[in-house]
C-alpha cells in the first residue's frame, strides 16, 4: 500500500518533468528548422524520431518519406525504386559472407585453439592468461570481421578461465570488453565494408590500411595489462616449453591461414574482398566442420539461420540508410554540409578534432553501422576537399566506432560481455576505464598519423 502511495506521489512529477524536456527539445528542433532550412528539417525530423524510441532503421525511412512527400515533388515511386536499387551493389553481399564467415569460426574450435597458442607464447609474463586473451581476440579478429562475434568466441572461454585462476572478474572483463573490439579493425570488417559502400572508397585498401593500427592497438592494450597485472601481482603461468608452442601453432595454424587467403587473394588479384568473403566462409565451414571437427554437420542448419537473421538486420539498416543518402544527395545536403565546415576555417586537425568529438557523441546513441551510413557521406566530401585520405579517414572512423562500442548506452560489447560474465552495466563501465582510455590515447594517434594507416596498402599496390 505504502509503495502505491509513493508511485502516486511520483507519477505526476514523473510527467511533468518528462513533459518539460519534451517541450525544450521541441523548441530546439524547432529552432534548427527556422536557422538550418531544409538541412535543419531533415536532422530535426530524424532527431524527433530517434527520441520517440523508433530503432534508427525506420527512424530513417521515416524521415525520408516525410520529407519528400511534405515538401519535395519527387514522386514516391522514387522511393520505393531507390529502397531495391541502394542495395544492388556487389560489394554489399560481403557483409552477411563474412557474418557466415565468424559464426562458423565462433562455433568451429578456432578460438580455443588461437588462445592456447597465444597461451604458449606470453602465458608466463605478469597477466598472462589475460595477454593471451587479448593475442587471441586480434588472431580472430585477423579473420572474423565482428567485435560481437570476437568477444563471444573468446570472452566465453578465456573469462570463465581467468576467474578461476584467480583474477578478479571485473579486470578480465575489461580486458576482453577492450580487445573484442579489434574484431572491426583488423582486416575483414563490416564497419569497413559499409564505410567502402557509402564513399566509394577501395574495400581491399581499407582491409589492409587497419593491419598495422590493429597492431598497435593490441600493443597498446597489452601494456595497459601489464602494468596493470604486475601492479597488483596477478597469476602468471608456467612457461611453456618451444615443443609445446610448435603443437599449440600447428593445432591453430588451419584457422590462421585464412589470413593467408585473405590478404594473399586481395593484394594478388586472385580475387575481390567480396569473393575473398565468399572463400572466408567456405573455408571456415570446412576446417570446422572436417578439420577440427568441433561442430558437428547437423549445427550448419542453426548457424545459417542465426547469420540469415544477423544479416537481415544489418542490410534493413543499410537499405535505409542508402534511402536518406538518396534524399541527402537530392537536396545537396552533403556539399552544403562540407562548404559549412570550410567557412570555418578549421583546417585538417581541427577538422578531424571536429569529426572525433561528433563520433564520439554519435557513439553514445547509435551503433557502430548506423553511424558511418549517415556521418560518412556528410563528413567525406569535406575530408576530401582539404586533402585527407579517403582510407585514413575511413580508419580513423572505425577506430571512433571501436570506443563507442565499448562504453555505454549502447557499447553493444558491453551486453555482450555482461552476458558472458554476469555482472551489471555499471559496473563493466568502471572496470573497463582504464582499456578505454588507452584507446583513446589510439584514436589520436591513428588520426594525426595518417601513415600508420596508408603504408601498407601503398606499398601493395592497392592506393
């Protein structure tokens, strides 16, 4: 009785207060309309949308919808042409290849084989297991292409292993939390391929432009957990002996080959990223299924469909987002939105400063693909105008996507890993703090060091 007294003392400043910041926004979108002309309709209306709740998708076709048949004449038939030719693109079918690609490789025993060699390597430094873990998540990264995929297949095994040796869960969490990122960076990521699509930029360059950033960021994390394990003098193995590291390679070199394939078949002209993805999943089926043999044939039914659905989702969004890059085009937003940003002087660093602190926001509501189909398009064409790689531009975004993937709301690794280690939101948020600030000390480098990201692709022939 007393709990409903209270509820009805509540409720009402619940409503006024919530009626309060609808107004405020109201007003404010209002206001962007009156300054922003058609440019502050059409971020007004998608605002509006995303505050009621709607999934950004529909947000977006929403937005398109009512803005061409409010206040343009193109015929709505236009739209519904545009919603199956955005997706005619050849390089699109890389992304569910290369979902197939990682649920095959999650379920196949790559991982555990990957972790027992990167074990057999560092597991007698200060914070081995968790070193491991981290050298594990960027081998798999190295061929799955998913920051999800790459925390489930390696949090799952590595977490529950380091609790029991006896590190505390929270620091295990973070280490995975951190690393499972690098899923999008290294070569084979979906990120990169949407990025490729929405800026016409080289899918093979990008894939090769995130190797050494991806290894630097591993370095990087990797010393944080150093300091970190030896600090607080953490468990550390027995070192292994160069037999058992021989026999801990040669069981994970089947799955460390399709970086072979990957990189070999790109930079050879042997085939494109998007049949490269095609081979990714063949080959992951066959090593998991006939090599290792850990999933056994009668799974293939359950991983097809869980990719179908994954890959449903993801080109629902990006046929949406192709739509409001239709109306975005349509009404020259992109070119006016870039001769904006150049009235403001700000040149090349204060521009990428611009970009990084938008992402970062951006990063706080929406995830990762929904960001780079709808900031991609507007921010490029003002990269391109002062003079900074399409390529090191595209990285420098991933790496923006890295951050936001391991912080809350929506750190969609964060779920992943509360999932996995049965601890609260909060408290993976405190746990992870010192990992994300390492990677934010990344993110400047990777953007004011546009060679780390070029070289590779430069010296291979792909730029």
């Amino acid at each position: 009785m007393s709990g409903a007294v209270a509820m009805q003392g509540v409720q009402p400043w619940t409503k006024k207060k919530a009626s309060t910041i609808l107004a405020v926004i109201a007003g404010i979108l209002l206001a962007v309309c009156i300054m922003g002309g058609k440019v502050g309709i059409v971020f007004a209306l998608l605002i509006l949308l995303m505050l009621t709740g709607i999934p950004v998708s529909i947000a977006l076709g929403l937005t398109v919808l009512m803005f061409m048949y409010l206040l343009t004449q193109v015929p709505v038939e236009a739209v519904a042409l545009k919603l199956f030719s955005g997706i005619e693109k050849f390089e699109i079918m890389a992304i569910p290849l290369f979902i197939l690609a990682g649920n095959f490789l999650t379920h196949g025993g790559v991982a555990k084989r990957m972790i027992a060699f990167a074990t057999s390597l560092i597991g007698h430094w200060h914070g081995g297991l968790a070193l491991a873990g981290i050298i594990a998540c960027a081998m798999f990264a190295l061929v799955c292409g998913s920051s999800v995929a790459t925390v489930v297949a390696i949090g799952s095994i590595i977490l529950p292993a380091m609790v029991k040796q006896g590190y505390p869960k929270a620091f295990g969490a973070g280490v995975i939390i951190t690393a499972g990122s690098l899923g999008i960076l290294m070569l084979p990521s979906i990120p990169k391929v949407i990025y490729a699509i929405s800026t016409n930029t080289s899918i093979g360059a990008l894939f090769l432009a995130g190797l050494f950033p991806g290894i630097l960021l591993t370095v990087m994390l990797c010393g944080t957990t150093w300091v970190l394990a030896k600090k607080n003098n953490y468990p550390r193995m027995r070192k292994a002996s160069w037999k058992q590291r021989w026999t801990a390679f040669r069981k994970s070199v089947w799955g460390l080959m399709l970086v072979v394939i990957i990189i070999g078949g790109i930079t050879k002209g042997i085939f494109t990223p998007t049949e490269a993805a095609a081979m990714s999943a063949v080959y992951a089926f066959l090593i998991s299924v006939f090599v290792y043999k850990d999933m056994p044939l009668s799974k293939t039914p359950e991983v097809l469909k869980k990719s179908a659905a994954l890959s449903a989702m993801l080109l629902y969004i990006i046929t949406n987002a192709v739509l409001f890059s239709f109306l975005m085009a349509h009404e020259n937003i992109p070119q006016a939105m870039a001769d904006w940003i150049l009235a403001k002087d700000l040149g090349q660093a204060g521009f990428l400063f611009f970009t990084n602190i938008l992402l970062l926001l951006a990063g706080n509501v929406m995830e990762p693909s929904s960001i780079i189909l709808v900031m991609a398009p507007i921010l490029h064409p003002a990269a391109i105008r002062l003079g900074i790689d399409a390529v090191h531009f595209g990285i420098m975004i991933d790496a923006n996507m890295e951050v936001g993937l391991c912080h809350p709301p929506v750190g969609l690794n964060l779920y992943v890993a509360s999932g996995i280690s049965k601890m609260s939101i909060s408290e993976l948020t405190v746990a992870v703090m010192p990992w994300l600030l390492t990677m934010l000390v990344f993110l400047v480098i990777v953007t004011y060091w546009p060679g780390l990201s070029l070289w590779l692709p430069k010296a291979m022939g792909l730029m």
